[in-house]
C-alpha cells in the first residue's frame, strides 16, 4: 500500500514538473533582457472591422446619392465637386484607373460650372495632379486652395507629400510640425512619421506612428490602412518582419484585396522566401483589376518578373506586360510613371535597358528628387559606367539620413568599383546594423543583372 502511495507521488512529481519546467523556461526567455515581445495588438484597428466595411458600402451609397444629384441638377458645381471627392475616395482604396478619370471629369466639368470658390473640385484635381506625379502642378495648386483657406488641412497634406517627392524636406517638415500642432490628429501625426522616416529621425518616427494609431477616427478607411501599410514599410526595413507583417495583415482586414497592402505584403514574402505566397498575392492585385486596369498593375507583373528570376524561370512575359503599361502611361503621361519604367529597365538590365533608364532618370530628376528617385539615378550611372558620378549622387541620398540596408549596400558596391574599399566595407558594415536580416545574395540576384 505504501509503495503504492510513493509510486503515485513519484508519477505526480515527475508530471508537475514536466509541466512547470516549460512554463519556468518560458518564463525566463520571456523576461530576458534581449528579448522584446512585439506587441502586435497596438497595430490594430481600434473599431470593429465592420465599420471599415459599411465605410465602404457608404462610399458606394455616397456616389449613388451624388450622381443622382447631378443628375438633378447638372449644372451645379458643387454638386459636381462632391461627386467628384467621392470618386476620388473610391480610386484611392481601389487602385483602380477610371474612378481616378471619372474624378478628374467631374472636377472639370464643377470648375466649368463654378470657376470660382470652388476649392473641392480644386483639391480632386490637386489630388490627382500628385497621383500623376505631377508635383508641380499639385503644389500650386494646394497653394492656390491655402490662399484662401489658410486652415485646409487636406490642402497642407498634400503640399506636405508634394514637396516630400520633391525632396524639400525642410519646406515639408515645417509644415507638417505647424499642422500638427494646430490639427494632432492620426491624418497628420502620419505625415510626421513620413517626413522623420524619410530623414532618418526613426525613434520619433515610431513614437509618431504609434500615435497616429491611437487617434484613429472611424469613417476614413482608407487612411487607417494606408497608415498600417507605411508603418509596414518602415518595420519590414530593418527586419522586423512579423511586426511588418502583422501591419500588413492589419491592413487588408480593414480593406480587403487594399493594392498597396498586399503589393507590400508580397515584396516582404518574396524576401523572406515565401515565393508561393508573394505569387499569390502579386496575383491577387492583377485578379482584382480583372475589369478595370489598376495604377498598380506594372508592380504586380514586375514582382511576379522578380520571382520568376528567383525560381529559375522565363521572367520575360511579365516584363514585358509591365512595360507596355509603363510606356502607354509615359507617352500618355496618364501617371507619370518614368521613375517606374526606369525601374523595369535596370531590374531587366538588357541590351540598351541601363542606357534608357538613366535618360529616362535625368529627366525625372526636374520633377521629383526623394530618395528613391537619386537612388535609383545613382544605380544607373553605376550600370552606365559614371562611377563617380554614381558616387556624388549615393551620397547626396545618404545624406537625407533615410536608412534602408539596401541604399548602403548599392554605396559600398559603387564605392567597391571605384577601388575605395575601406569606405565600402563601411558602408557593407552598416546594412547589418540596419537590418540584421538583409539577404545579400537575393539582392544582388535581382539588383545585378546585366
């Protein structure tokens, strides 16, 4: 009977402490001082997601309730403008081309009716003016709306994101830090975050996003994803992969098949090796626009070109989808999109690709000067042979302070081949730093081709 007693106990402390021994190990990983539990909870969506759906479902009911009004009343322009800001709003979540040309008409046909004081058909052709990228004309235009409603705070966004593409960060920043002071709101805490991203000030940057979250409003759908998807891009640049991740998924529960969330979402699978999943979602994007072309067509058929190269296959179909897009926008400069064929040629990188790309490069430099349009200037004076000329221009965009692994790795490549080794394992030495996690041979695989 006794023995019977201890072999119970012995069995019932042999099973405790199986138990217990995973928990107390837990428990000390946990509470380790290296070790940082992401708490992917402050990225969610502070309403239920059902109010990001009915949002949508209101913006179809807001255009339906419009057109009926100009129906009505076709000659009244700020009817038009209203029908016009609500396109708008559906291009935005879309991606899709003709609710941005159906915008636009309306703008015009309101500034027809109402050439004056009209500042809502102004701002959808401002709006449209930088989805174009046209950042002049949207900059004076938004400047045109502040001069008489110095207060516009869709009008200041817009000039903050405008001249960011311009790069005159300095300009942008102090009217981002006014408007925030004068408006703390998640729309302009982000372009806070945006700006300070952009310059490397990245501690505030987080503290800035992280605000932004918490002021979310419901109502603004759009917004709330499109937040999520620049907080993506900033965790996903220095590793930190399922925080990025969580964001990204975050936004498409909010709006579901959102374009740049999952085009996001697919570059960072397509890096992590996740080929299966990057192609679905690459996929997804172009499904999605089955019936409607989509602004972002072109960076589906080239991430889809970019993972054929990764899986040993014929990238050519796909590269060759995407720049017929790109050239059918550029010689209809429907979205400006030189930057972007640029791109397409030094990824494919055949015959007189790099050469095109760096024309192409030199006369997008007079519209936008950010850092991924000097980066990429500097990549083809790089593939083109202007060395030090590469060199001068890397270095003015490292000197913005943006901080992304691969900027450094093509500067300690440039610096390499001008024979400056020491500089280019400085540079090599900081893409760890940045991003421990930043996969050298998967870069060079689709940055250097030939």
């Amino acid at each position: 009977m006794q023995q019977s007693i201890y072999i119970q106990r012995y069995f019932h402390k042999k099973y405790l402490i199986l138990i217990l021994l995973p928990l107390i190990l837990l428990t000390l990983v946990l509470n380790s001082p290296g070790f940082i539990v992401p708490k992917l909870d402050a990225y969610s969506y502070p309403y239920q997601t059902s109010s990001a759906q009915v949002t949508q479902r209101k913006l179809e009911q807001d255009i339906a309730f419009y057109q009926n009004r100009v129906n009505l009343n076709p000659t009244d322009g700020l009817e038009l403008a209203a029908l016009a800001s609500t396109y708008l709003k559906k291009a935005r979540s879309s991606g899709w081309a003709n609710w941005y040309l159906l915008a636009q008409q309306a703008a015009e046909r309101s500034l027809l009716n109402l050439p004056v004081f009209n500042h809502g058909a102004v701002l959808v052709l401002a709006e449209i003016a930088a989805a174009q990228h046209n950042f002049t004309e949207a900059v004076n235009m938004a400047n045109d709306i502040l001069e008489y409603q110095p207060g516009n705070e869709a009008a200041t966004s817009l000039l903050v994101t405008s001249l960011l593409a311009q790069g005159k960060l300095i300009e942008a920043q102090t009217l981002a830090d006014s408007l925030a002071t004068k408006v703390p709101s998640s729309g302009t805490l982000s372009l806070q975050a945006l700006l300070e991203t952009d310059q490397g000030q990245d501690d505030i940057a987080e503290t800035h996003f992280r605000s932004a979250i918490g002021l979310e409003e419901p109502g603004d759908a759009y917004a709330s994803a499109w937040l999520r998807v620049q907080y993506g891009k900033f965790k996903a640049r220095y590793g930190k992969y399922t925080e990025a991740t969580a964001l990204y998924q975050e936004a498409l529960r909010i709006i579901p098949d959102f374009p740049l969330a999952l085009l996001s979402y697919a570059d960072l699978n397509l890096k992590e090796g996740h080929f299966s999943k990057a192609n679905n979602q690459f996929q997804k994007v172009l499904d999605h626009s089955e019936n409607s072309s989509t602004i972002f067509d072109h960076a589906a058929l080239q991430g889809l070109a970019q993972l054929a190269i990764l899986r040993a296959k014929d990238a050519n179909p796909n590269w060759q989808r995407a720049e017929t897009i790109l050239r059918k926008d550029v010689f209809s400069n429907a979205y400006g999109h030189r930057r972007e064929l640029a791109r397409l040629l030094l990824s494919r990188g055949e015959g007189q690709d790099n050469k095109e790309a760096l024309e192409l490069l030199e006369s997008e430099m007079g519209n936008r000067q950010d850092e991924q349009t000097l980066e990429l200037y500097a990549w083809a004076l790089y593939k083109t042979g202007n060395l030090a000329k590469a060199a001068e221009v890397i270095q003015t965009t490292l000197s913005t302070g943006f901080n992304e692994a691969g900027l450094y790795y093509r500067a300690g490549l440039i610096e390499q081949a001008l024979g400056d080794s020491e500089t280019a394992q400085a540079y090599i030495n900081q893409v760890k730093t940045l991003n421990p996690d930043f996969n050298a041979a998967l870069w060079e695989k689709l940055e250097l081709r030939n």
